[in-house]
C-alpha cells in the first residue's frame, strides 16, 4: 500500500477515501486537466474566487460555463456580464479598505 507524506510524518492513506458525488465537478487536477484546456480550468477556478458561480449550461464564450460545452471549448476569459459582475462584487473591496485606512 502506498504511503503519503503529510508534514513531518508518514500514514497510510484512508481505506475509506471521501468520493465526490456523481456528476460533481472533478477538482482533482486529474482527467479533467488531461481533457481540458489547463488555462481554461484555472481562469474558471479563479472566477469562483472572485465570487462568481458555476453555470455549466451556458456556451463556450462564458467562463463559469466550465466544461459544459465541451473539451474543445479553450475560452480562458470571462464574457462581459461576467466581467461586470467581479466588478460589482469588488467595487468597494480591497481598494475601498486601503484607501480608509490612509484617511486617518
């Protein structure tokens, strides 16, 4: 049985591994990333960092679409209301907080 390294100490791995639910998105960095645009994944996992929401039903051209439509699908930017969205969700957020904090 393969041992994994975790800090300074050595375990076997958990009999009972945690599997995802089926239809779940694979974050794993596995087959997805050897089936999908690698830039694509990574910008669409920045947008949920951004605060931007899954939408797998929508085309090519958004980016939260993820692999919806498909692995020839290699979009790696947001469309417009998505664009929009980080900006009304960011609006006041780290730049408002600096500038508060010069204005003591």
């Amino acid at each position: 049985m393969p041992r994994f390294t975790v800090g300074f100490e050595d375990r076997e791995p958990d009999p009972v591994e945690r599997r995802p639910e089926p239809g779940a998105p694979d974050h794993s960095g596995g087959a997805q990333s050897q089936q999908y645009d690698p830039t694509r994944i990574t910008a669409h996992e920045t947008g949920h960092v951004l605060g931007l929401p899954d939408h797998y039903s929508g085309p090519c051209s958004e980016l939260m679409s993820g692999g919806g439509p498909g692995p020839s699908c290699t979009n790696a930017y947001p469309d417009a209301n998505e664009r929009a969205r980080v900006d009304q969700l960011w609006a006041n957020g780290i730049a408002s907080a600096a500038a508060a904090a010069y204005q003591k």
